[in-house]
C-alpha cells in the first residue's frame, strides 16, 4: 500500500511538473533556439538576384535561421508563419506533404509589364532539384502574371522539402540563380554556437530543478 501511494505521489508530481516542461519545450524549438536570443539581421539570410527586368529576394523561413535573427525580426518572421499556417498546411496537404520547405520570396520589377511565375523557383542541393509546389500570396500582386516597374509581389512560396539551410544549396529562378547560401554558413554556425552557449545555463538549472 505504501509503495502505491510512493508511486501515485510521484506521478502527480510528474503531472504537476509536466505543463512547466513543456512550456519550456515551446520556447525553445529548432535545434534548440529560443526566439529572442539572435543577433543577425534578415539581410544575414536574404538572398537576392535578378534575371532581366527581374529581382528576386529569398529569404528561407525555416526556424532554425530565423531564430538566428535579432528578436524583432525573429519574432516578425516567427508570426508570419504562424499566422499563415492554415493556407500553408492547405497548400501542402494538396501535394501529400506535412512538412514543406518555405521561403518569404519578393518579387521586384525593374521595368513596366515584367512577368514572373513562382514556379521557375528550385533548390538545388546534393545534385537533387526541389521544385516549388506553390504559393501563399501576401500582397494582390501575386494574382497577376506580369508587375510595373517598382511594384512587388511577395508571398510564401513552398517546396517540396524542407530548406536545407544547414548545407550549402543554389536557388534558381529559370536560368538565373544565387550560389551565395555556402557562404553564409560559417557565420550562421557562429551565431548558433554563441546562442546555445548562452542558453545552456539556464538549461542546466532547468535539469537540475
């Protein structure tokens, strides 16, 4: 009798302790990031390039960069997502997918009736291409094929895999591309070393309590 009431304790107590883990579990996500600890800004992850009259921005929304970014803009980014999880799981769940790779793209016309297609855009990585599945429209441009000069079209545009954003990958759109990714990651690296360092003594203390 005695050993059940020992055990019945410590499964309250795990009860108890269980809402505190997980909130914990909630804030830090993503190989272990917290959301508010980066110092990078979204000009550290931004790729940008251009074909003709084109200019493409990319910016992988992926939570293992974006919590490398300084807390507004992490925060920002972090929101984003959450707010168009709907559409995004919708857009997915046509192509069969749970866990779709997802980049904040912009689209810039240097010249009147330029045409763009969200489905020029491909990752390449490991010799593999990645192609894009579709889009979540941000801004009423995104409904045309073709923007005047100086307007924008931004969106969410998603692949068919997860962004490889811990190795090197070229995205492309048509034949113009951006090979720049390879060259952030010493520096991405840096910043999550320096961030997990700074998180682990709270994380011990965590683990002792």
């Amino acid at each position: 009798m005695t050993h059940r009431l020992a055990l019945l304790a410590l499964a309250l107590l795990a009860i108890m302790a269980g809402p505190t883990v997980a909130q914990q579990r909630d804030t830090v996500a993503a190989d272990g990031l917290p959301l508010d600890r980066g110092r990078l800004r979204q000009d550290d992850l931004a790729l940008s390039w251009s074909r003709g009259t084109l200019a493409i921005r990319f910016v992988p929304l992926d939570e293992r960069v974006v919590r490398l970014l300084a807390p507004d803009a992490a925060q920002s980014l972090h929101a984003l997502r959450q707010s168009e999880a709907a559409r995004i799981d919708s857009v997915a769940a046509l192509r069969g997918l749970r866990a779709p790779g997802i980049a904040l793209v912009t689209f810039h016309a240097l010249a009147p009736g330029t045409r763009f297609d969200p489905q020029l855009l491909t990752i390449s990585v490991r010799g593999q291409l990645w192609r894009s599945i579709g889009v979540v429209p941000l801004s009423a441009a995104f409904g045309n094929d073709q923007l005047d000069v100086r307007s924008a079209a931004i969106g969410l545009v998603l692949f068919d895999h997860e962004l490889p954003v811990r190795e090197s990958f070229v995205a492309s759109y048509a034949e113009a591309n951006s090979t720049d990714w390879g060259q952030r990651l010493a520096r991405l690296d840096t910043e999550r070393s320096r961030i997990l360092a700074s998180t682990r003594p709270a994380v011990d203390s965590i683990k002792q309590d």
